[in-house]
C-alpha cells in the first residue's frame, strides 16, 4: 500500500502500448462496492478469495496487460505461483514512512493504524522480496528492469566468456579471453568466424561483450548463431553504446555494400551499463555518442542532452527500451530510432567505415530534419553537434542508400519527424529530393 503502483502502473502500460488493470478495480467493478466496503461488508478473506480469482484469470490475458496487484494479493499461494508463471513480477520499491505518508487518512481499511500498517510491510516484504524479477521507483526504473538492463559496475558482471574490444581491455586491465578490434573494423565475417572458431562453450554457457557498439554488434551475432544461439551479456563502454547500440537485441555485422546488412535479433539476458566507462572516453567519443541522445531527444521531444550525463544515458536507455519492447521485431514502430540513420549508413559505408557512426548520425539528423521542413531545428541541432560534412564518393553514398533494410517496393522509406515527440515513420520522398539532401551532407 503506498508504493505508487496505481500512478507507475498506468504511465508504465502506456509507454508499453498495453492494457493497465487494477484488480482492486476489478472487485469493486464485479460487487459494485468499493474496496472499503467489500472489507467493511463482507469480509477480509471474502475479498481475498475474490482477489485471488481476479488476479488469477488476468494475469493469464493474452495479449499480456500491465497488473496492479494490491498490497495483500501475495498473500495467496495460488496468486503467487500465477505470477511466477505468467508475468514479470515488479517490485515497486517504498519504504514504510513513505506509504503511510501517502496512505494515512484513507479510507484504506489495513492503513488505520500506524503501528500495525508497519508491522503489515514487514510480514510482507519477504513475499515481494522472493517473487520479484525487478525493482524499480519509477517508470524509467520500471522500463530497465523489464528489458534486463542494469546501471552497475562491471565487476557486478560473470561469464563464461568474456570478448572485449582491445582497447577497452588494455585501459580497463579487463581479464578478456579474446579480444577484438577496436571500432567499425571489429563488424566483419572474418571477425565473426574468428569468434565462432575460438570459443569453446557449451550451449548454456554466457557470452560478455565489453566495448562500444561495434563490439556488442559482433558479438551479440556470434552469441545468436553459435549453437543456433547462446546467452550473452552486453557491457556498454561508449555513450554511443549505453545510450543506443547495445539495447533492444539487435546484432550484426557489416558488408562492404551497407552497414548492418547481415545480422539477428538477440536480446541480451542483461545490459550492464557502468557509466565509470564515459570518465575515460576521449572527447571526439563523447561528441559521437552526443549524436545519439539528440536523435533520442528529439523522439522523446525532452532536451535529453540538457541532463547531467549520468541522466542522459539512464533516460535514452530507458526511452529505447520501451520502444524495442513495444516492436522487438522492429516490424513497425521501432523503425523511428532510424531517425537520420538511413544517410548517415550510406555515409558510413561510402567512407569504407573509417566515418566514426556518431558524426555520420549528426549529419544524417540534419538532413532528416530538413526533409521534414523543420529548418530552424535543424539549426539548433547543427549548433548542438557541429558536424564536418563527410569527404566521401557521393555516388558510392547513393549506392549504399539504396541497400537500406527500409526499402519497400524499390523506394526509400525514411523516418522524418513532424515536431519534437511526433516521428513520422515510413515517409515516402521523391528520390531527387533524397540525393540532394544526401549531397548536401557530402563535401
């Protein structure tokens, strides 16, 4: 009671695209009485039974809802097996001065008494304890918990096998078992095969990835093929990959023709972000990740690159998650974390990958923001990131546009935006207008 369930529970289902469902709501709808009165009429384990059954029959719902069970509802043993079943248990974490804070002068019939609502956490907080696969005090909290990502230090992270990018390995004194090239070079077949060759594992056996998101791309698809896939956890090191690369599952690797042309979806069994990592990146890194969050800000329509760093990558983490929970497959909406990626891969791939991904998506942003008609935000943003056009083969950049994996019926789809928090997915621009804007980025 108090916890904050009823205002976290609602605002969660909507950043989820899902049903919310109250099951006290539930009983007060099938008596026509309210909670106080189901208590006051008929009976504590009367209301208990109808509990049980309620939350019983929800929590098997398919498709599946966002549930608020009440304070009590763990008491039932048959409850309790339901939602280690059926659901992803969240602890929403209160202490018991701030609940009776919120509940004291209710009509809650259990929060009357100070003393006894106390006495109440105490017996039921070995319950939550053993039921809860997250915990969480609020709905970016939620969010992370939900998608397995973790802000913790790295030595809080066991494996089987640990891959690092050399670098990070070598700055960090990191006990890596293999190593891989720093950067977009690590994104090849060869590196992949490599991989698939050396590690020794058995099907059950974890996989770490610690590096940027290059890193985390090879090795999330060396984890998703090898034995038809096994576990593997991603470890962030770059803001690019804290903020972005390495959530939602998506894996790959490069060809010469485009940039992610060959890859899998395999969501890690855990995120680890350690922000430690941000306090060594050199500058230009920095600025590269700095890419990203604005693209998320503009999603978001938040000035996410307003906040202190800490909170940039914790909110765009928390921000992408909700989406690739929404669309794991990305068969529709995720297609809007693309915002300016659909030039700034052709970019990538015209400059054979030697274009660090962060200033080609500051570019790619400026001319997604232009086709979208939204000049002066294009401005800012150019103010924001200072992007040096790309010295690249324009008609190489055409040709790895044309392999992006959002083509349908031979023609681009790009992701525009209609204001800051409005993308505009799947929008169809005339071809010529779409070189010329692809140009524009070139020098």
């Amino acid at each position: 009671m108090g916890a904050g369930k009823s205002t976290l529970g609602p605002e969660l289902a909507q950043r989820l695209g899902r049903a919310f469902v109250s099951v006290d709501a539930l009983v007060e709808e099938r008596t026509g009485l309210s909670v106080p009165e189901v208590f006051e009429g008929r009976g504590e384990q009367a209301f208990r039974a109808l509990e049980e059954e309620l939350a019983c029959e929800t929590l098997g719902r398919r498709p599946p809802v966002v549930v608020e069970l009440g304070g009590g509802a763990l008491g039932s043993e048959r409850t309790r097996r339901a939602v280690s079943e059926s659901a992803f248990a969240l602890l929403v974490e209160t202490t018991p001065d701030e609940a009776w804070e919120r509940v004291a002068g209710s009509e809650r019939p259990l929060a009357q008494d100070p003393e006894r609502f106390r006495a109440l956490y105490d017996e039921r907080r070995a319950l939550y304890e053993a039921l809860a696969d997250g915990r969480a005090r609020d709905v970016d909290g939620a969010i992370l918990a939900l998608a397995g990502i973790a802000l913790a230090p790295l030595d809080e992270t066991e494996g089987d096998a640990v891959v690092a990018d050399e670098r990070v390995a070598e700055l960090h004194g990191i006990a890596a078992t293999h190593v891989v090239p720093a950067g977009e070079a690590a994104k090849t077949l060869a590196e992949a095969e490599r991989l698939w060759r050396a590690l020794r594992l058995e099907r059950g056996a974890t996989v770490v990835a610690v590096g940027g998101g290059s890193t985390t791309d090879l090795v999330g698809f060396v984890a998703a093929t090898l034995l038809r896939g096994v576990p593997w956890i991603a470890v962030p090191t770059t803001l690019v990959g804290q903020v972005d690369a390495a959530i939602g599952g998506k894996t790959g690797v490069d060809l010469p023709e485009a940039k992610n042309l060959v890859g899998a979806f395999h969501w890690p069994a855990r995120t680890v972000i350690d922000t430690a990592f941000l306090t060594t990146l050199p500058a230009a890194e920095l600025e590269h990740g700095r890419a990203e969050v604005v693209k998320t800000g503009l999603l978001a329509g938040e000035r996410l690159w307003e906040l202190p760093l800490a909170e940039q990558v914790r909110s765009c983490a928390a921000f992408k998650a909700a989406v690739c929970l929404r669309d794991p497959l990305d068969r529709g909406e995720r297609v809007q974390l693309n915002l300016g990626h659909t030039f700034a891969h052709a970019l990538e791939a015209a400059s054979a990958y030697s274009l660090p991904h962060g200033r080609a998506v500051a570019l790619g942003l400026l001319a997604a923001l232009r086709l979208s008609g939204l000049d002066d935000l294009a401005r800012d943003v150019r103010e924001l990131l200072s992007p040096r056009s790309a010295d690249v083969d324009p008609e190489r950049a055409w040709e790895a546009l044309a392999y992006d994996k959002k083509r349908r019926d031979g023609r681009v789809r790009l992701v525009l935006l209609d204001a800051p928090g409005k993308p505009r997915l799947d929008a169809e621009v005339a071809e010529a207008d779409v070189r010329r804007a692809l140009e524009a980025l070139i020098e």
